[in-house]
C-alpha cells in the first residue's frame, strides 16, 4: 500500500469493553503522538474508533510513518484494544437498531462488497459487541450474517475461495446497536502477551508492583512524543521504566528504598534494558534536581501506605508537597499520569497546583482498592 492510500484509507479500532472512557482516551493519547492530520469518529458507546489519515499537502507522511508502520506502531502500544481493521463498509443506526435481517443486511445488499483482491483465500467472522436487544438476540445470528457476506464476497469475487482456518485474509463485522463495521483484519494489539508478562514473574517482585498491562496503560496516557523522557518518582520494581523500554521511551525513576531499587535494577538487566534508555536514580521524590521546564511526563504509582510505605508522611500531604515540588520542573503541556485510591479526593486540589485540566478514570482491583487514574494536562 502507498503513502497516498494511506491517506485515504479508513481504519477502524474494536476498543476492549471493561473500560471503554479509558480505552479511548488511551488510543486518542497514542495517536496525539504521531504527529499526523488525523479524523476520528468514535462510537456512542465507546467501543469502536474510525480513524482517517486526511491529506493535508502540507504534512510529509514519511515512509517511517506509512502504513503498515503506523498501524503497527499504535497496535504496539494500545492495551485496551483488540484489533485493527481496514474499513470496507460501515453504517449507523442514529434512530433504532435493524428489527429483522434483511434490515440488517440492506446495507450489504445496496452498497454492496467491492472488488478484493482476487485469488485469495478467506474467512469472515462476525462478533456482537453490547447489549443485545431486537436482531441482536437472534441466536445464531453471528453464523447466519457471517455465511451472508462471504457468499456475497463469492459473487462479487469467483476466484476467491473459502479458508476457515488459514485464511490469506480475514474480513471482521462487528455489529452493535449502534451500527456496523465490516473490514479486512489488519493486526492484533499486543494486549495479550502483556497480560501474560505479570510482575510475579520478573527476577524481582514486591507486592506493591503494578500489573504491566495498566503500567502500560498509563505509559500510553502520558502521549510521550519521540525524544521526550518519562519520569517516575515513585518507581518501586520499575514497572513503569520496563513498559516504557519495550516501547522505545526513554526514562528516568527514581525511589527511596535502598532493596528496591536494587530490585528494580535486576528486572531491567533481565530485559537487557541499559542506562542509554533508562536512568535509576536512588533518592527522595520530595528532593529532585532538574532543570526547569525540562520533564513533558511523569508516569507514577505513589505508596498508598498498604504494600509500600509512606515512611510515615500521610499520603494526602506526600501528593500535594510532591506536586508543589514537580511544578517548575514540568513543561507546558507536560502530562502527569498518577495513579491513587479512590477514596483519596485531592484531584482538584492537584490540578490547582500545576495549574492544570485533568481526567479521571476508575479501576476496579480487588474488594478493598479501587484505583484512581488521573491524568493532568499542564497550561501554559
Ligand atoms: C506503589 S510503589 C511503586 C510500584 C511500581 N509502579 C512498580 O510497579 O513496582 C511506590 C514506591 O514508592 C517508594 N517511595 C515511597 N516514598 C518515596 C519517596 N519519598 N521518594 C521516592 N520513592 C518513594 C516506595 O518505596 C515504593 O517502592
């Protein structure tokens, strides 16, 4: 595919259903990083993302950010979202979901299945996102809908051919109440392997350290742009400074206990990760040198005074010396990603200190924690 079709060419994003507001901000944070004149259209229920490259002469796409480099590059990171396809044919339902199957296939019918490339082997498989209401409690209705449009592939394309399990291409619908996508399945995120990395396994573990998934996550709010630094004040094992590596971020962590730190060292010589990308610095969050303006992300998990200490500061007082500390340090538009108990309520107060506007997201961990994300943008 070329730099030109690019432009041109749609995509479409299946965002994973467990925290659809923190799915989308997450790719929305990503491809703020690109640098690319882009459209988005997201669907109501935040669950599905269209994304267009719009031509703009003035932008050089380069060939580091053609596809299939930009595609892989978002798939890389994202980790609450499933798939990426390129969209072939989508329709809304602005008043009310299709009530019977010829409505729901009407759109196939007029718009029809464009010509696809010919001698290829396929596949096409169907999945039903939401709650299901009208149409969408037909059981079987995946099967019936999928077996419709790949006869209708056959007819507009006789010399492909049918593969279930090894298809050449694998064309993806994804039906809501909302509407419909139906595309070509570009790739897969890497949400899977990085679930599986849990911390346990690492050459270091303390049970204060994050799941990798949601350090990740919050790597990716923090819209780290090429060649700019992450901070983490507060890096216990470095959970933060792994995810960030494996994505090409540089960064900088720092944490006050001796053992840990030492720990910390451990899992990133496990990753082959070296002091080029990543600095450990052994000291106090409440004490950092660095030049004004000089830090556009601090990613950080602070002690909440359960699995990893305070040392005896209350955890409300730590938050707001340690933002009064970091202010002059941050660059305009600098992003401070922190995560805290839900019960702790000091957003606006935090937000007040860096001058800042903020989002808030929740996430439930366990019967006894549900964890706050924050993200705050700086102003000028
Ligand atoms: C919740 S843990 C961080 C977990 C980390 N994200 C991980 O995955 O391992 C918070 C860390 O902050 C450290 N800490 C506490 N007070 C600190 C301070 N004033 N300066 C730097 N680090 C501090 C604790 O020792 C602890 O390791």
């Amino acid at each position: 595919m070329t730099n030109q079709v690019v432009r041109e060419t749609p995509f479409f994003f299946l965002l994973s259903g467990e925290n659809p507001e923190l799915a989308v901000y997450e790719l929305e944070s990503i491809l703020s990083t690109l640098n690319l004149p882009l459209q988005l259209k997201i669907s109501p229920d935040n669950r599905v993302i269209e994304f267009k490259c719009i031509s703009n002469l003035q932008h050089n796409i380069s060939q580091k950010s053609s596809f299939p480099g930009i595609i892989s590059n978002i798939m890389n990171k994202a980790t609450l979202t499933h798939f990426c396809c390129q969209l072939l044919l989508q329709i809304d339902y602005p008043r009310h979901p299709p009530t019977s199957f010829s409505e729901l296939i009407l759109a196939f019918n007029s718009s029809g299945i464009q010509e696809l490339t010919p001698g290829k082997t396929f596949s096409v498989e169907t999945r039903r996102i939401g709650d299901p209401e009208g149409i969408f409690l037909r059981k079987n209705l995946s099967q019936e809908l999928s077996r419709y449009i790949g006869t209708q592939i056959l007819k507009k394309n006789p010399t492909k051919r049918v593969n279930l399990e090894y298809p050449d291409e694998k064309f993806i619908t994804i039906l809501s109440k909302h509407g419909f996508w139906f595309g070509q399945f570009v790739s897969h995120s890497l949400r899977k392997s990085v679930q599986q990395r849990t911390a346990n396994r690492r050459p270091f573990f303390h049970p204060s350290s994050m799941n990798p998934l949601l350090q990740r996550t919050m790597v990716n709010l923090a819209a780290i742009k090429p060649g700019e630094w992450l901070l983490d004040p507060f890096c216990g094992t470095g959970g933060a400074l792994l995810e960030a590596a494996r994505m090409g971020i540089q960064s900088i962590g720092v944490e006050i206990d001796r053992k840990i730190i030492w720990g910390a060292y451990q899992n990133l010589k496990a990753d082959e990760i070296t002091s080029n990308s990543t600095h450990l610095i052994f000291g106090d969050a409440n004490q950092l040198s660095f030049q004004r303006g000089s830090i556009s992300a601090v990613v950080t998990d602070p002690p909440y005074g359960t699995a990893s200490s305070t040392r005896g500061v209350d955890l409300q007082a730590l938050l707001i010396n340690f933002f009064r500390k970091i202010r002059p340090i941050l660059s305009s538009q600098a992003r401070v990603v922190i995560a805290m108990p839900s019960s702790i309520n000091i957003e606006d107060q935090l937000a007040q200190i860096l001058n800042a506007s903020y989002r808030k997201f929740l996430q439930y961990v366990h019967r006894s924690l549900t964890r706050k994300i924050l993200v705050f943008i700086v102003h000028e």
